[in-house]
C-alpha cells in the first residue's frame, strides 16, 4: 500500500501524459503531489522528507515546465531528485553517528558498521546511475520513451536493486545469528 501511496503522483503522471500531453501530465503531477503531503500531514501530523523534496522540485521544476512551456525541465527533475539522495546519503558518512541506512534499518536488522557503510554507498552509486541513466534517455530518446522508462524503467530498476539489498542482507543476517 505504501508503494502505491508513494508513486500516486508518476502514476498520475503517466495517465495523463497518455491522455493528454507533457503539460497536462506535468500540472497533474504537481497537484497529486500537493495531495499526497497533504494526505500524509492531515494522516500523520508531520510530512515525509522524500514527498517534501519532491513536491518542492516537482513543484518548480514542472512550474517551470508549463509556464516556459518547455519538457526539458520535467524531464531533469527525476535526476536532480535522485543526486540530491546521493548527496544526502553520502553526506550522512560524515555527519551524525549512523549512516542514512543504518538510521532507518538499524531497529530490524543488526550489522556490522563496515557492513552498514558498503550499503550506504550501494544507494549512494544506484542513486548516482539513476540519475545519469535518466539524462540518457532523456537526450537520446523521444518523450514517449522517457514517460515509459520514468514509471517501468526506473520503477523496475528500483525493485531489481532492492532485491539484490534484500539478497546481500540475508546473507549477512544469517551470518550474524549462526555465529550467536
């Protein structure tokens, strides 16, 4: 369900963009998204920071794309958004005593610190490719093409790099719990 909340916004996006066009598509974007922090503050009484950060660049990114009435700006968002992860992932290295992953796996799952910073790092390089794999579809295919990889590629992309997490964690948790 979770998943489902979260990509509420590209989802609407991506009818849109079906059944109208970039602009149209873009403007329902923003709306869902205004929705979506709404839905979760109304819900929770406090905001997610990934919904915040992508409402806000959504919210200029695609402001920008309808009032300048050029894609180009839509189309960078995705690889800003996940740069800005990047920085932010690498960034929690050198700030606070746990890394970004450990800070939210760290109550489930028991690792070792240097265990903790390779898959940090993991997240830091996948965010890293997916923004640069967004700028190769975005200069080297038509805008059909990229709608399509911005719901399936970059979703399918995502899950294949959460099962191999899945994977290397399992293989590290058995570890732990036999030598216990």
């Amino acid at each position: 369900m979770k998943f489902l909340y979260d990509f509420f916004p590209i989802l609407l996006f991506f009818i849109a963009y079906k059944t109208h066009d970039i602009y149209v598509a873009t403007g329902v974007a923003i709306a869902a998204s205004f929705v979506q922090v709404g839905y979760y503050w109304w819900k929770h009484r406090r905001f997610e920071n990934m919904h915040l950060i992508t409402l806000v660049l959504l919210t200029v990114f695609g402001g920008l794309t309808i009032f300048l009435h050029d894609e180009m700006f839509i189309k960078w968002k995705p690889t800003i958004v996940n740069w800005l992860f990047a920085m932010v992932f690498l960034g929690s290295h050198w700030i606070g005593e746990k890394t970004i992953v450990e800070r939210m796996m760290s109550k489930n799952i028991t690792l070792a610190i240097p265990l903790w910073t390779r898959l940090n790092m993991s997240w830091v390089l996948f965010f890293v490719a997916m923004g640069v794999i967004n700028l190769y579809v975005v200069y080297y295919y038509d805008t059909d093409t990229w709608v399509n990889f911005k719901l399936f590629g970059m979703m399918g992309l995502t899950f294949a790099f959460v099962i191999l997490q899945a994977i290397f964690l399992s293989k590290h948790i058995q570890q732990e719990e036999s030598q216990e």
